[in-house]
C-alpha cells in the first residue's frame, strides 16, 4: 500500500502533490511535507495542488490532520486548489472547508470542522476544554465502548486537552475519536508551541527524542516550584495496561509505543512539525 505524498509535481508556479491512499497517523513523512511545502519559502508564498486522486481512506486522526492543515493554509495564505476528490469525501465538514478554504479571508471558528456520526467524532475547540466531549462519544459511539475502554478513553483525552491548554500556548486545537477497523481511536493535536520547546525553558538534553521520552516520564514539567508532568504519564501508563498504542510528534522528533508487541519505534522527523499530535489506539477486543 502506498501510504505517502509523492514529490511534488510544478505545475508552472504551482505545486502539486499526491494525498496518501490512507490519510490518518501512520506514515507522517509525507504528510508532514505537505505542511511543510505549505509554509513554502518565507520570501514568497506557496501554492499547491493537492491531489486527491489516490485517497480511498480517510481514518478518525485523519480528520484532525486535515483540521490543522486548514488552519495552516489560511495563516500561511497558501493558494490551494484540489482535484479529483471522491464524491464520498466532499460531504465531510473538513474536506468541503479545504475545497472552500479561498472564499475564508481570515482564521474561522475551529468549530467549522465539527462533525458527529455513529462511527467518528471532530471537535475543533479555542483556549479552554471541552468536558463534554466524551459523553458525546458515548451517545454516538456507546455500543461498541465497554465501561472500561469509555473509562481510558475519558481520562486520555481530558489529560490531552488539559496539556494543550496549558502548555501549548496555541488558541485551538482539534480532538477526535472514533471507531477504525478492530480498533478505537482518540487523540488531540495542536499547533502551538512543541513539547521539546517548553521542556528546553528546565532541561538540557540533547535531542527531541530525549525530549519526548522525558515528557512521558512522571514528574517531569517545566514548573519550577512545583512537579507536575502527570498529562502524558497517564496517556501512557494506561495505555499499557490496555495493550495500546501510543504515537506523539513534536518538532523534530517522534515516538511510537505498541504496548501489546513490547515494541518501541522513535527517531527525527525528516520535516519538523510545528505543534504537538498525539494520537492513541486501544484494541476493541482484548
């Protein structure tokens, strides 16, 4: 399966570049040139092509991603055109706001990306948390959540939104959560201000791998008078004790925790991503 953005293609002074067949958080590579061709070169502005061409999949964290490359396109007043998208995707909020985005002369309300069916959930939300946002979930997604996966699911997301809030320093961010194949998903992104970036105000360590490890150890803040750190300690302890998955990117680096093969895969990014994403699975079945 081909899960990646092609080399762009000029199209005289426009870009065009090919969406995964799969947009969601698992090869990021591509994704991640995308934003960065978006951003473009800073003495003039990008404009892409985006090509929809190979998309048949677009998974629960795919909505956020393509949330958070919304906002991106209007801050950065990228000029984006979009091609061949399949019927099936253009009644989605988010995907008919990227065909629309031209029409937007500033930033809107994140909430323009909202979306709620028996299978996924998008909330786009501004400077505080959304405490409700589980038991809409649950309305929606109640049947196939045992109380002990809607339980794990609950505190994750209110520890990731709580972290964003707080540390981020960013004005939005997007939460999401649903259903995918024989798994649940939820996670929150952001594009404020990167783990590594706060944790560097009290530690001096010397990569953004370190960084990220560090940030998911209990007690580890940028807090001087007092310990705190617990956010992504939690995500990740129950995590494991419910054989997840854990993926977090941050600036230039990234960490995937598969808890039930034991497996760690961690290392720098090849483009830097401006923000922090967390995304989490549970299995629906033990």
């Amino acid at each position: 399966m081909i899960n990646f953005i092609f080399a762009p293609i000029y199209l005289g002074a426009m870009k065009e570049v090919f969406l995964p067949m799969e947009v969601g958080d698992g090869r990021l590579d591509g994704i991640l040139e995308l934003f960065h061709l978006v951003r473009g070169d800073p003495a003039s502005t990008s404009d892409l092509c985006l090509n929809w061409s190979r998309v048949e999949q677009i998974t629960p964290a795919g909505f956020a991603i393509m949330a958070c490359f919304f906002d991106s396109v209007l801050e950065q007043k990228c000029k984006l055109k979009n091609v061949f998208v399949k019927k099936k995707f253009k009644s989605i909020p988010v995907v008919r706001n990227l065909l629309n985005c031209g029409k937007y002369k500033s930033l809107p309300k994140p909430e323009i990306h909202d979306v709620s069916s028996h299978d996924h959930m998008l909330c786009g939300r501004e400077f505080s948390v959304d405490p409700y946002f589980m038991d809409r979930v649950e309305a929606g997604c109640g049947k196939v959540l045992s109380s002990k996966l809607s339980f794990s699911c609950r505190l994750i997301v209110n520890e990731l939104m709580q972290n964003s809030v707080d540390h981020s320093g960013a004005e939005r961010y997007y939460l999401y959560a649903g259903q995918w194949n024989q798994e649940f998903h939820v996670g929150v992104l952001d594009m404020g201000i990167t783990i590594p970036a706060r944790l560097e105000q009290k530690y001096t360590l010397e990569n953004d791998v370190k960084y990220l490890e560090l940030a998911l150890k209990e007690g580890s803040s940028t807090r001087r008078g007092r310990t705190g750190g617990l956010g992504l300690h939690h995500t990740f302890e129950t995590l494991k004790t419910s054989n997840g998955r854990l993926t977090i990117v941050s600036r230039n680096a990234q960490i995937r925790r598969y808890f039930k093969r034991r497996k760690v895969a961690k290392g720098k990014l090849k483009y830097a991503l401006r923000g922090t994403w967390c995304f989490t699975r549970f299995p629906m079945r033990e």
